[in-house]
C-alpha cells in the first residue's frame, strides 16, 4: 500500500510539471523549447526524488507482508 501512495506521488508530480510546462508555454511561445527542456528536467528531477521513498516503502511493505513489525510513522 505504501509503494502505491509513493508512485501516486510521483504521478502527482509529474502531472504537476507537465501542467505548469504547458502553461508557461502556451504564455511564452517565444521560449516554447526552453521552457519544456527545463519541464522536462524538472520531471526528471521528480522521478530521481521518488525513487527513495519508492524503495523504503517497497522494503517496509515486505517486511510486513513477511511478518515482521515493519516501522511506523511519526504521525
């Protein structure tokens, strides 16, 4: 359950970028490749940032579909 609410906030992420993208676009065309470069570097910083809490997630939801006590958060 946890992995799936990691990759959601990614999707959300990524959604996120790609909007803000298309609308700095569509109000400066001039910039149109510029500013999807950086969109598109921003999408990639979002996955990079991901991929840590995606792997923490995985490790606690095994450790408790194997049995164990897997860690609790602080809230």
């Amino acid at each position: 359950m946890r992995v799936l609410i990691e990759v959601v906030h990614i999707a959300i992420g990524l959604i996120a970028a790609a909007l803000i993208s298309a609308a700095a676009a569509w109000s400066y065309p001039r910039a149109t490749g510029d500013i999807w470069l950086v969109g598109y570097a921003c999408m990639l910083a979002v996955v990079a940032m991901g991929v840590g809490p995606v792997r923490k997630a995985y490790a606690e939801d095994k450790a408790r579909l194997a049995g164990g006590v897997g860690t609790q958060a602080d809230g």
